[in-house]
C-alpha cells in the first residue's frame, strides 16, 4: 500500500537573511543555516510507516512552491516555530496550502506554540497544536488522522473541533533514550555543513533535551517544565563518531540547552571521546555560569583534550540586581570565574549578554554590563587572542508567558494579543518603552564597535571604550 505523505516544515528565522560576520574570526556570529533537529526528531518517530518530505526554508529557495506541490493528497502540513518570523513565513506558507486544500490538517509545534498554543490556534490556517516534546504525541497525532479518527484524549495536544478549541491535557517528559537516533540521512547533509571558526565542516548535534533551571525570561521552564535528559555518555559518543565518519564531519555545534548540568556524564564523554582519539571538536557547547563557575578543575581539564574547543555561556548582564530580576540563580562575580577557567584551559568563549530588563536601573545596567564585557575584550586581548572570543549584546525581548513578559506589559508594553503579532515582534533590537533612546543608542554603538563587529585592535578598543564610558556618565 502506498506511503501517505507527512511535510515536515521549517521556516525562514529571520526576515532578511543577514550574514553577520565576526571580523575577528571571518565565520558568521550566527550561522543561519542549521540542520532542522526539531523536525528530524520528528521524522525519526514515523518514517517506517510514512512518506516523510523535510523541508527546511534556510536552505531551500523553493519551499513555498515545493509544499504546496507536495500538498495534494498529503496527509498533514506540521510547521515548526519559534517565537520569530518562522510565524509570519509559517502563516504564509499555511494560507497558500489552505486556499488550495482547505481539508488539509496542519499541525503547529515548537517553542511559540507550544507557550501560546490558544492564541495559535485562533490563526484560521492551524488546526492542531503539539505543546512541548514532539515525538509521541506527533506520532500518535498522524495515525489518528490516517485512519480519521478524533484526536480526542492524546495528551500534549490542542485542537480545533466544531468551532470549538480543545486543550488536552498535558504530557509526561520522555527521556531522551526513548527515541531512535537523529536520522541525519532524511536532508541533505552537504546543504547543511556549515563553516565555523576554525571549522570547515560543521554540523548541529544535540546529546539533552530541556533545562533544568527557571530564568525568568526564557520559555525553556515554561515549554519543558524545568524536566532535562541527556544521551547516555556513550550513546553521545558513537552517535558522533558515526556521524563524523559517513559525512567527514570536522567539527560539532552542540544545540543542547544545558550541557554540562550531569558533570558525571560530561566527564564520561570527555574520559570516552579522549581515549577514542576522534579527532573532531565541539563548538558551541552551552553551559550555565553558577555550574562551570564551580565545576572541579579535574573536569574542566578534560574539556580541551575531549576536543570542546569552545563554550557559550549565557552570562546575561553585569548587574547583579539585574541577574536576580530575571532569576537566573546566579551572581556576577561568576562571570570573571568562567573566563578565567576557559583562558587557563585554552577554550574559547561565546558569551551572551542582553540590556533593557524592566524594572531594573537602566543606566546602572548598562554601565556594569558594558564593564563586564570590558573587562573579557580585556582579558583576551592582552594576550592577543580576541579571535577567541565573541560577545553577543542583545535587548531583552519578551517572550509568551514568562514573568518578565509579565512584567514587561507592566512596564508599558503593548499586549501581543494574536499570532501575527508575535511574527511581526522585533528580536533583534527590540525598543522597550522603559529603556530610554539614549540608552539604547549607547548600547549599540557599543556593540558596533566591540572588536568582532568593528575589526579594531585592542588599543583602539581602549580609546573607544574609554569614549564610550565618558558618554555615558554624561546621559
Ligand atoms: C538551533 C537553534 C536556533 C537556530 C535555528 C533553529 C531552527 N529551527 O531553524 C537559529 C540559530 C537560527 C536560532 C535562532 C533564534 N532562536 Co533559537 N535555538 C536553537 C536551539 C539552540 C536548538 C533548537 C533545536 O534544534 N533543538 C533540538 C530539537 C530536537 O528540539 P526542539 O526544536 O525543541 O524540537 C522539539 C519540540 O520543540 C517539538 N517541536 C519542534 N517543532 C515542532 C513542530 C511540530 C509540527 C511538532 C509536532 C513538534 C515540534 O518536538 C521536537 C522534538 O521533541 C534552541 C535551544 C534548545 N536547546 O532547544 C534555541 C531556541 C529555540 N531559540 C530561541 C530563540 C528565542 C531564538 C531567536 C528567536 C532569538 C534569538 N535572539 O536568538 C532566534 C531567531 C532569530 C534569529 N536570530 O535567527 C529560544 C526559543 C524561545 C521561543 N519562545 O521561541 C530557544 C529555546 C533558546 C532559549 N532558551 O531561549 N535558534
Ligand atoms: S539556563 Fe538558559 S535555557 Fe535554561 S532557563 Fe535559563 S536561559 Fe533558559
């Protein structure tokens, strides 16, 4: 009997594809092309008994005209989404199917939806929602569609029935051993081989899912219920060599939320991927500051020899009251205890900070922040080695349901009351009413001129920074 077709998509992230290179390095900040893991772990759960087409907006010119070819007699559209313009391209690529096959079910998960899955599914062009972990409730969702019958009951899921919306009850976490391997062999690998650094052959891998912390800007807690499970230490490691093996795989950004929480997992992979010799690196690798800030040095040794050849920390901000605003459960003296350890143990750092958080002293933010992101230019710049480092200073954005979106509404931001509204919400330099222009003309003059974004030597750094601090005494 033949296969009936299930279209996985992921759409277009940003709104025009912008290239931000690293003047430091050449590679991009933030390469856009990553592999679709969300829906891969999809496809893994019904690829057996289904005709499954991945497409994946960032590296397909075509999709919009590839999926609505691909629509006729489909059994379901399922769009993955973020709270960005994936919504706005989502929304589009949905009407287009829907004018034509108006009986076609299209499904919704991902971050956004599964955080705003009532004001999602008012969108005429959704008809189901899988809140939270996808794998079963999708596989579970398609059956019943193949053989027509309610969704009535599944958990994890909200859907549209006689006019009505229905929110089923919620889902247990699954561990992450409960589901076959990434199966890299559904896209096309070569398109999704990246550059990065010192990388010419890149590719995304996660080992865990989820987060156990509760920052209170982020959707993590609120999409995974504080739940993280994590590969087995060996399972990580001979799914990363057989990945690196059949497609000649250099080097590994790895998508995990928290990666070191289990340090006696991570000392298992690094112990395994040291005595295998594999010869490939980790990039990337995702860590929370009150964690590594504290790991032992016995770990933190293993790291480079295992092949983590850098770390991406989302340090936040350099004000404390600021830190504890947003519940991130950690201080910021931590900060220089990261930095420190990374330099002594030769591995680069990714750090994140972000400006604009409600409620907080606008100009003290600022001021400590730019301070701390200083004080690490400083740090790699007088043993020469600021290409290997790289800061990203963002605005503080709000996100569906979390405190601070709470509180950003407190503040003087207008309610996001439909789908739309999201799509159309800037992430990059979103203005929040309570961050004076001022303020926020400082900060991204600060972040033009940091040196991966300007090109300048460290000298040059000093005199600008110290410009910098003069102006902002002054506002
Ligand atoms: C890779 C990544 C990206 C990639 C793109 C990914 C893509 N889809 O194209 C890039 C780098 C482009 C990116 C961009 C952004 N990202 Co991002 N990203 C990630 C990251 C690190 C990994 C995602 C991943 O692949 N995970 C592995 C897969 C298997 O998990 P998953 O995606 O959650 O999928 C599961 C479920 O969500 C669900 N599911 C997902 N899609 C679907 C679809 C259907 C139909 C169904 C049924 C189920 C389902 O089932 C899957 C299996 O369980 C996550 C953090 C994380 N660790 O998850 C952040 C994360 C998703 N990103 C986030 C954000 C905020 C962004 C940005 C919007 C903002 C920013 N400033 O970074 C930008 C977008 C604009 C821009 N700058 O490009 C937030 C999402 C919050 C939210 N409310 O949307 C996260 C959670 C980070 C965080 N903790 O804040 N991101
Ligand atoms: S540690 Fe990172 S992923 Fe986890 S809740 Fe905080 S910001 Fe989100």
């Amino acid at each position: 009997m033949e296969k009936k077709r299930i279209i996985l998509f992921n759409p277009m992230p940003v709104k025009h594809p912008v290239a931000i290179l690293n003047k430091m390095t050449t590679s991009l900040q933030v390469p856009l092309v990553n592999v679709p893991l969300s829906l891969l772990a999809l496809g893994r759960m019904v690829r057996d008994e289904f005709d499954v087409k991945i497409i994946n907006a960032v590296v397909d010119n075509d999709y919009k005209k590839n999926i609505i070819d691909m629509s006729k007699n489909a059994l379901c559209l399922a769009v993955s989404s973020m709270t960005c313009h994936q919504i706005t391209d989502g929304i589009d690529v949905c009407k287009a199917v829907k004018e034509l096959y108006p009986q076609l079910p299209v499904i919704w998960g991902g971050y956004h939806p599964s955080t705003e899955p009532m004001q999602t599914l008012k969108n005429p062009y959704i008809d189901i929602v899988i809140r939270g972990q996808g794998e079963v409730p999708f596989k579970e969702v398609v059956n019943k569609l193949k053989k027509n019958e309610s969704l009535e009951g599944i958990p994890g899921i909200s859907y549209k029935e006689g006019g009505k919306i229905i929110e089923n009850k919620d889902r247990e976490f699954k561990t992450l051993d409960s589901f076959p391997p990434i199966p890299y062999d559904m896209i096309d690998v070569e398109r999704h081989v990246k550059g990065y650094k010192f990388a010419k052959r890149c590719i995304d891998y996660y080992s865990s899912f989820g987060c156990a912390a509760g920052c209170d800007f982020c959707s993590e807690p609120l999409f995974c219920g504080r739940h993280w499970s994590g590969l087995p230490a060996e399972t990580v490691v001979s799914e990363l060599e057989y990945i690196a093996k059949t497609y000649s795989i250099d080097t590994f950004m790895i998508r995990d939320s928290d990666f070191f929480i289990n340090v006696n997992r991570v000392k298992k992979i690094c112990s395994l991927l040291i005595e295998k010799n594999l010869g490939f690196r980790l990039t990337s690798v995702n860590g929370r500051m009150e964690l590594l800030s504290r790991m032992d040095e016995e770990v933190w040794g293993l790291l480079r020899k295992a092949g983590i050849c850098e770390i991406f920390i989302g340090f936040e901000s350099g004000l404390q009251e600021a830190l504890d605003a947003m519940n991130k459960g950690a201080r910021t003296s931590q900060i220089k205890a990261c930095i420190d350890k990374c330099i002594k143990h030769d591995i680069d750092i990714r750090g994140s900070f972000m400006v604009g958080i409600p409620g907080v002293n606008a100009k003290e933010e600022v001021r400590k922040t730019f301070e701390e992101i200083h004080h690490i230019i400083s740090s790699y710049g007088k043993m020469g080695k600021l290409d290997h480092m790289d800061i990203l200073l963002s605005f503080f954005t709000p996100y569906p349901h979390t405190k601070l979106y709470e509180a950003s509404v407190k503040n003087g931001l207008k309610p996001l009351n439909t789908l739309e509204e999201w799509g159309d919400f800037d992430q990059f330099d979103f203005k929040a009413p309570w961050f004076s222009k001022e303020y926020f003309d400082i900060t991204r003059e600060f972040r033009a001129g940091m040196p991966m974004n300007s090109g300048c030597d460290f000298r040059e750094w000093c005199g600008f920074y110290e410009g910098i601090v003069k102006r902002l005494k002054s506002i």
